[in-house]
C-alpha cells in the first residue's frame, strides 16, 4: 500500500476536490495549479507529521514509515519545491493567504506553541485537532479556489465554505479511532479519547448532517452532488469499526473526498 502510507492516495483525493470544485462558483472543473498546489502541501504536511511523530508506535503504517524514511523525505522535499513553483502562480489575492494556512497547517505537525511549559505541536491543544483539519482542508479546497478566481464572501460562497468545512470534520473525525493510542502515547486530547468511540460516531454523523444542511443552500445541480456524497459518508460511518486497521480507514475515509469530487463532476456535465 505505498500509495497510501506515502499519502499520494490522499493528496490525489485532496486534488481532486479541488479541481471540482469550481462548478461550485460558476467554472467547469479543473486541475490547475491550485490543484496541483493541494497536492504538494498534502503530501508535505501529511508526511512531515508522520516523519517528526516523537512517539512511533508499532501499527502496520509506524513501521512501514520507519522503514522507508529516506523515501518520505524524498517525496517531502520534491512536494516542497513542487508547492513554491505553484504558489508563485496564484493570484495576489491567493497567494497574499498562503502564509497564515502555512503557519497553521505546519504548526499542526511541528512544535509552536508552549503548553505546561513545554513546546508542541497545535493538534497537541485539547480538541484542536479536528478544527485544525477542517479549516485548512477547507481552505485548501475550496478557500484557495474563490481567492484565485476573486469569489466575493457574501451568502452563497458562505454556505460552500460551511458545507465543506461540515463534510471534512466529518469524513477527519473517525480517523482518530484507530489512532487513539498513538494519540494517548504523544498526549494529544482528541475527541474520541474525550467522548468515547460511540458518541465520536454519533458526532461525526451530526457534522454530515449539518454539511447536508448547509448543501441545501448552494447552487443546484451541484448540491445535488454535495448531498448524494453526505449519504456516502453517513452509511459508511454508521458501518464503521473503530478496531478496523488503519488503513481501512485511510483509504474508504480518504476516498469520501474522491465521491463527493466525481460527484461534481458529473454534476457540471
């Protein structure tokens, strides 16, 4: 599964919803370099959190990362030149935005703020962790393309930013399941160690409706698109095993982002 524990899988899903979501603002679908801007910082940040994890545990991804580190590097710094070729393609006003997600997006990953005394990492502040993910995923995948296209911030954009940033907290969410040892290992608070797996699941499917609520107001056929993929993600949460492996979880959670982009693309015909 190299594909996936280098999290090229994830970045391609995370590319792919970036492309489609420009019928969401009038435009056909695209792969640009906003697209491919997505796909470098994914694959950044995702492996850069696993690369610098101070406490790696012995799950079937741990060791695969420890055993292909020089590898993760490689990827890290080919996205790394890959993602400053992109961003010195945006428009001022998109690229004007780029340093505070980047502050957010690598503080998540890297130690920046002091708690008790000691420095970490901002996943490391108690519930932080999901609100973290939701904005800078929704920044990314929808935020960045309104920028590059100078979307103005009134209602209707409004209502696209709300029902992504629903959909993403809860397609992330129950990805802390199968982490929550590592998370208790490296003292990080997060929602099913606070609330426990069955109210976490019950969670999740508050934020899919909230997201599905929020589609109601975008424009049609599109929100179609964006409510067929909320029903994805529900059945696949109601079904969901919190002992499941990870990546079972990386690769049907993960490809909820791929539905909900090809279901757009339909949309836009």
């Amino acid at each position: 599964p190299w594909h996936v524990f280098t999290n090229i899988y994830v970045a391609l899903c995370g590319a792919a919803l970036t492309a489609a979501s420009y019928p969401l603002l009038g435009m056909p679908p695209r792969f640009d370099h906003v697209a491919g801007l997505v796909f470098c910082c994914t694959l950044v940040i995702y492996n850069l959190d696993r690369l610098v994890e101070p406490h790696p545990g012995d799950s079937e991804h741990e060791r695969w990362v420890e055993s292909h580190r020089r590898v993760l590097w490689g990827i890290t710094l080919i996205s790394t030149a890959g993602a400053i070729a992109f961003a010195t393609m945006l428009h001022p006003a998109a690229m004007i935005s780029l340093p505070i997600a980047g502050v957010v997006a690598v503080g998540y990953c890297l130690p920046v703020v002091r708690i008790r005394g000691a420095w970490q990492r901002l996943k490391a502040l108690p519930g932080a962790k999901l609100v973290l993910i939701a904005l800078v995923w929704t920044y990314a995948t929808a935020g960045l393309p309104m920028l590059e296209i100078g979307t103005p911030l009134e209602r209707s954009s409004a209502m696209i930013l709300l029902s992504r940033f629903f959909f993403i907290a809860a397609v992330a969410l129950p990805f802390d399941l199968p982490d929550m040892q590592r998370d208790k290992r490296s003292g990080i608070a997060t929602i099913p160690i606070l609330l426990g797996v069955k109210k976490t699941k019950q969670l999740a499917l508050l934020l899919v409706l909230a997201s599905a609520l929020c589609s109601l107001l975008n424009p049609w056929p599109e929100a179609a698109a964006l409510l067929a993929s909320c029903g994805f993600v529900s059945g696949l949460i109601a079904v969901l095993r919190h002992d499941r492996g990870v990546l079972y979880f990386m690769v049907a959670l993960d490809g909820m982002l791929l539905i909900q982009a090809g279901l757009l693309w339909i949309s836009a015909g």
